[in-house]
C-alpha cells in the first residue's frame, strides 16, 4: 500500500507564480510536482479543496485521482487554478511512481522513444514571469546578465544567434512583436511596427544564416488580422513555427482558418488544459505542431494522452518550459517517452542560475541534446537549503514526517 498521509507546499515571496508540492505515502517516499501562475491561489486549492479527499487515498490509483480531479462539476475548464493544481498532484504521483519501481518515469510510463531529446533557448531573461509581471523589453532596459537573452534578441538578435550556437543550441525561440500590442489590444499591427518586429529575424539570418532554428512566439495576443499580418511576414524567414498567435488558443475555427492562409507552421498550446481542446484543434487541422505544459494540462496522466492524440494526427510534440525545474524535469519525461517528440524547451539563463538553487536535479545538455535523467521517478528534489531559508512559505495538510 502507498497510502497518501499530507501535503506539504512551498513557495518563494519573490517568485509568486510558482509553488512546489510534496506528497509524502505511507511507505515513506515523497513525491513531488510544481506548477506555476498564482502560487497563493493553487496553494488554498490544494489545502482546502484537494487534500481533504486526497489524504487517505492510495497513491498508486493515479488514473482515477486524474479523472476525479479534473472532471468536477464547475471550475475545471482549460488550465485554471483547479487544473493547475491537479497538475501538481498527478506530477507528485508520477515522481512517486518511479520511485516505488526504482526507475525514471519515461521508464515507468513505458520506455524511451529515443536516447536524447533537442532543446531549444527560449530567449527570455533570469526572472522571466516569475514574479507575476511581464517584461517588455524597452530602450532603457539593461542585461541583468550574460544570459538576458530578452535584451538580446531585442538588441542585437544575431549575435545572440551566435552565442547559442557556441553552445551547442541549434534552435532559438523569440517575440520581439508583443511590443506593438498594448497599442492595439494586438488587434493592428502597422507596416512600420511589422517592419521593427522582423528585424531581429533578419539580424539572425544575416549573421548565422539557416544553422540555426527560429521560434516565433506571439503569446496569444493577437486579433485574426494582425496574427495573420505577421505570419505571412515572416514566411521569407523560414521560422520553424509561429506560436500561440490567436488570443484564444482553443479557436479551433480561427486557428483553422489561420493555417490556411500562411505557410509558417502553427504551434499551440502550452495555455490549454486537458484532452479535449487539443482534440477539437487536431480534428480541425489547425495546428502543426502540439505544444503542452505538464503542470497547466493535468499532468503526465493528461500529458500522455495528449500525445497519444498528436501520434494519431502524426503531428510533432514539444513540452513546454519557461516556468519551474520541475515543469522542465517532467517535460523531459514526456519528450523522452512520446513517439512524436522533437523538442524540449529551456530557458538557459534559469538553467545557470535559480534553478540551481532550488532542485537537486536538472538536465545534462549536451550539443543541444538533454541527455536521459537517471534517477528513479523525477530525478530532482527540493534541496535543504531550499526547504530551510527563511524567506520559504509552506504549509501542511495531513500528517508530515
């Protein structure tokens, strides 16, 4: 038996948007899992809402855990605070089951797909989104750092081309349009703004030419028009996808209608919760490449399926991470495990930083390939140190060890 006695959170004051969860069972293991936006809010789902029917339940029924958290009557659309924290729990009871049978869990869900997955460099900054406040890069912004890829892109995009090059990254992901939204609720883009926005699309080509991959992340702000604008302008850029360019992502019409009007390929979407909104996107053709985050979608349980979908439609996968080192070690997971994979996210400048600070385990980059983690379930812990410092908020339900 694996009988689940608490859950125990934390959470960081200067990082409000992550929270970190630890189920600890009755045959003395602990898992845990992560999930991100509005920690505070996640932690009372999880305390009040969650762990009164959680505690006591055997751990290794994960499907049925699945269905009952993400199936109640109100609240569980898409990725809210409720699908989020389901996340966290499903993540936590994978980890668990890793470690019950001594393997990773792309081990336990059912073997490798293959040895080693690419990762691409979201060029964001050492705090990106963490703190709840976006970051728009203006002229008055300065490098925080050698890894403020944010600045960079916005600055001088091809010699941060170069840069990831040197390291071993053949494929970079940037947004230099969301500038241009607030003038338009991203419903208009002009041809002066379009014009600034491709200019680090062409820095990129012109200092590197096509030896590395480019992203385009358009973070679902932008209205059918102006998505359409810029998608079409960056077809003589041979980018690898334009990301989330709908202000609603499960728009499978829109998205739909979208696709057949550009050649870049539509990626999306990390936003979206569960099976059902990628299902009705795959039936509508209007994505290219499946794009999941495992602590918005529901977790491995949900994750799993999704992909199944996205091997049914032969479309690509690739987990999302810009958020936490759990997220990230799960993501590998997956993208080890699901058939269709081809990438997996990272962001380098929390890689050499932060990240470091909170988790025992992070991937092993080598040559722009993450190498397989090999340590039974997760692979990654809460470090002491990180469990310890004072500035740590946590809080308990159940009976802790």
């Amino acid at each position: 038996m694996s009988i689940i006695q608490s859950l125990r959170t934390w959470r960081l004051p200067d990082r409000p948007s992550l929270i970190w969860l630890e189920i600890e069972t009755s045959d003395g293991l602990t898992g845990l899992g992560e999930t991100f936006r509005g920690g505070l809010t996640v932690e009372t789902c999880l305390h009040e809402e969650l762990a009164p029917w959680l505690i006591g339940r055997d751990a290794r029924h994960i499907e049925g855990i699945s269905r009952h958290l993400l199936t109640p009557y109100v609240g569980y659309n898409s990725s809210g605070a409720e699908v989020r924290s389901a996340s966290a729990v499903d993540i936590a009871l994978w980890d668990l089951a890793g470690q019950r049978q001594g393997v990773p869990i792309y081990e336990a869900m059912g073997g490798a797909a293959r040895t080693g997955v690419p990762v691409y460099n979201t060029c964001a900054g050492y705090s990106y989104n963490t703190t709840g406040q976006r970051r728009d890069i203006g002229a008055a912004d300065q490098a925080a750092g050698p890894y403020d890829d944010q600045v960079a892109f916005m600055r001088d995009a091809g010699t941060l081309a170069q840069s990831l090059l040197s390291e071993g990254y053949k494929a970079m992901k940037i947004w230099p349009f969301d500038i241009y939204v607030p003038a338009s609720n991203g419903q208009l883009i002009t041809l002066t703004d379009l014009d600034k926005g491709l200019e680090p699309f062409r820095k990129i080509r012109e200092a590197v030419g096509n030896r590395i991959e480019v992203m385009c992340e358009l973070h679902s702000l932008f209205g059918t028009h102006s998505a359409q604008r810029i998608c079409q302008a960056l077809e003589d850029y041979d980018v690898f996808w334009v990301e989330d360019p709908l202000c609603k992502m499960d728009d499978a019409a829109g998205l739909a209608d979208l696709r057949r009007r550009t050649r870049v390929p539509i990626c999306g979407s990390e936003t979206l919760g569960g099976l059902r909104p990628f299902r009705d996107l795959l039936a509508a053709d209007a994505l290219d490449v499946v794009m999941l985050d495992l602590a918005w979608c529901g977790g491995f349980t949900e994750g799993r399926k999704i992909a199944a979908l996205a091997q049914a439609y032969n479309k690509p996968l690739a987990p999302h991470d810009c958020t936490g080192p759990i997220t990230l070690m799960a993501g590998l997971h997956m993208a080890l495990h699901a058939p269709t994979a081809i990438y997996q996210e990272v962001v380098r400048a929390t890689l050499a930083t932060w990240y470091r600070d909170i988790v025992t385990g992070l991937p092993v980059i080598v040559d722009g390939m993450a190498q397989p983690p090999v340590g039974a379930g997760l692979g990654s812990r809460l470090k002491d140190s990180f469990k310890q410092s004072p500035e740590v908020i946590t809080r308990l339900s159940g009976k802790g060890r």
